[in-house]
C-alpha cells in the first residue's frame, strides 16, 4: 500500500489503481486495500466502481471506523459542495445515506457516528433527521460547539423555541464565550416574545462577535426588533442604524425600521426614503410594498399609497393585512363602501380583530 501511495503523488494514478486492483484479486479479503482502492476510484471519477467495495466495506467490522467515517465526511464534503453550486445529486445522496445506515446499525452508540448523520442529513436538506442525530450526539457525549451550532440551527428552523432554550443554555455551559449560542438564545426568547431574556442574549452576543461585522450587524438588526417590541424606541433605532452602516441595502432592517418608524408617526421622511429604496430593489416584494404604502399613508400621500397598495394585492399574495390596509387607504381618500368591502375581504380571511370588526360595523377607521 505504501508502494502504490506513493506512486500515487508521483501521478500516477492509474498504475496506483492497476496495481491494487490485482492485489486484490489475489486477496479479496484484504478490505484496508480495497478501502484505498475505492478511494482511488473515486478520487478519478469512478464512483460507479468504487460503490461495490465501499457497500461490502462497510458491513465489514474489521475495518477501522475512523476509515469509515473519512469516506462518509468526503461524500458530506462533495455534498455540501454541490449544494453550495446548487447543484443535485440525488444518486450520491442516497447512496452516502445507505453508507450512514450500516454505520449506524453497527455503532449505535457512538456520538461521531451520530455527528456525521447529522451532518449528512443536514446537507441533504433532512433537517429533522439532522435534529435527532445530534439530539443523540450531544445524549451520547458529543459536545463539540459545531454539534451544538447545528442543533440549535435546525431548532429555530423548526421553531422549536423552548427546546433551543433548553439546549442553548447548555451549550453556554460548556461554551459561555461562543457569541453563535448567544444568539441563537436571544433569537428564541425574541420569538417567546422573552423581550429582556432576548435584549440580553443579544447584546452577550454582540460584545464576543466583535471581530465578525457580519454578525454584527444581524445581531444588531435582532436587537432592534427586541428593542423596539420592549418599547425602548432609543436603542432600538440606534441598533438599526448601526446594521445600516454595514449593510445599507439590509431589506430586513429596512422594511421594519421604517415600518415602525411609521407606526410610531416619528422621522416619517427618513421612513419615506428608507421604504422607497426597498420597493426600488425588491418591487415585486408584498410585505416590502405594503410597508411603503403605509409609511405614505402615515404621511398623508393617501394616493400615492393607493398606487402601491394596489401594486402589492397586483402580486397575488396579499395578506388580509394589505387589504385592511387598503380599505383604511380608501376610507381616506372618501370612498367608505370600497373601504368596508377591503375590511370584509379580511376578515374573510381570518383577520377577525376587534379594531376590524369595528371599522366594519361603523365604517370608520380608528386612529
């Protein structure tokens, strides 16, 4: 074997191959060959030739786990490469997974066999498979913070809310000064509507991801948001002006400072310009082109927010709130029955608030 590496790096592969290829015929019981074989196959693109060795390889428990788990991370590799340059291969993915299953069966208990799986199924896009291998990763002693990221990752992608809570508060045992697990906390207390829990994870996080003005500046668009939910208008707006200065186009940060700029009837003329900046890069947005009508209507521009509204219901995938906010549009511009049908349109679609029912009853609207 060391014969055939070493011509190997010399380029020439192909010897390599034709070598172990009859030393194996000669002993078909010698898997750590078959295992370089098989990775010389694949390495010149004979993925067809190296499944076979590769399913027997793994039924084999003589062959050493780390080997099989260095097969199963270049396939998670491959795929998290491809999936990078979108693009598919669900062929590999089904075999890599076939390859995972053996290993499984064959070290249940393991936590880097569970880590893998998790990773492989995280790539392939199974994300509550991926969440219960590492649930059993971390139950079986992995603790590594990269399990943990992922796993509280897939939580708050399920919105397991409580259970990232749960895990993140552990993994802040082990890794207190990883500012990911900050915010990820912060992340699901803000959706528990947790505001002081979130505001201070959050800001935990900011001080230990100073280096990182990427996730600066996401951690300080969470915290304008758990700010503002807090009523602590100041620093809310302070934390979405400093993700502005990163990244000035942040549709996110732009859509819901100006909204609530709105709705708090202050700075309307930079709401104004921060919306229409918005709706210039994302003009088929319906959330992002009901905003900027509102931020019109909050400043009295009752037809020009018209325009837009009727641009954003144009999308076919308007929300009861753009036709309530439609209908208050219409009210303002003095036409009452087209206003009500706009109210009755959303509460025909489970908008069924008090406000609503009574701008409906009295054909009105409520300031």
């Amino acid at each position: 074997m060391a014969f055939t590496e070493m011509i190997s790096k010399k380029g020439k592969r192909d010897q390599a191959i034709r070598y172990l290829e009859d030393f194996v015929s000669r002993n078909p019981a010698s898997g750590s060959v078959k295992m370089l074989l098989a990775g010389f196959y694949r390495d010149t693109g004979q993925e067809a030739k190296a499944r076979p060795f590769l399913t027997g390889l793994f039924d084999d428990p003589s062959i050493e786990l780390t080997s099989k788990l260095i097969v199963l991370g270049a396939y998670n590799a491959e795929l998290n490469e491809n999936k990078s340059r979108k693009i598919t291969d669900p062929e590999k993915e089904s075999f890599a997974l076939s390859l995972y299953e053996k290993l499984k069966t064959g070290y249940p208990g393991d936590p880097s066999v569970h880590v893998i799986g998790g990773d492989l199924y995280l790539c392939t896009g199974k994300n509550r498979e991926a969440q219960g291998e590492y649930l059993k990763a971390v139950e079986s002693g992995a603790v590594s913070f990269e399990v943990y990221e992922n796993l509280l990752f897939l939580e708050t992608r399920l919105e397991q809310w409580d259970q990232a809570i749960r895990h993140a508060d552990e993994a802040l045992e082990i890794f207190p000064n990883q500012g990911m697990i900050h915010y990820f906390s912060g992340f699901a207390h803000l959706r528990k509507r947790q505001y002081p829990e979130a505001i201070s994870a959050f800001e935990q996080a900011k001080r230990l991801s100073a280096s990182n003005p990427a996730l600066t500046s996401e951690i300080n668009s969470q915290l304008g948001e758990a700010y503002q939910a807090a009523k602590e208008h100041t620093k809310s707006d302070k934390a979405y002006e400093e993700a502005l200065t990163f990244n000035p186009n942040n549709a996110t940060v732009l859509n819901n400072y100006s909204y609530y700029l709105a709705i708090r009837k202050e700075n309307l003329e930079k709401a104004e310009k921060m919306s229409a900046t918005l709706i210039k890069n994302h003009p088929e947005n319906p959330t992002f082109l009901d905003t900027y009508a509102w931020v019109l209507f909050t400043r009295g521009k009752f037809k020009d927010a018209r325009k837009i509204m009727e641009r954003a219901i144009s999308t076919g995938k308007a929300t009861a709130t753009h036709f309530e906010h439609y209908g208050d549009i219409l009210y303002k511009l003095g036409d009452i029955d087209g206003a009500v049908r706009q109210w009755e349109k959303a509460r025909g679609l489970n908008a069924n608030s008090e406000t609503l029912n009574k701008k409906i009853a009295n054909r009105k609207i409520y300031e």
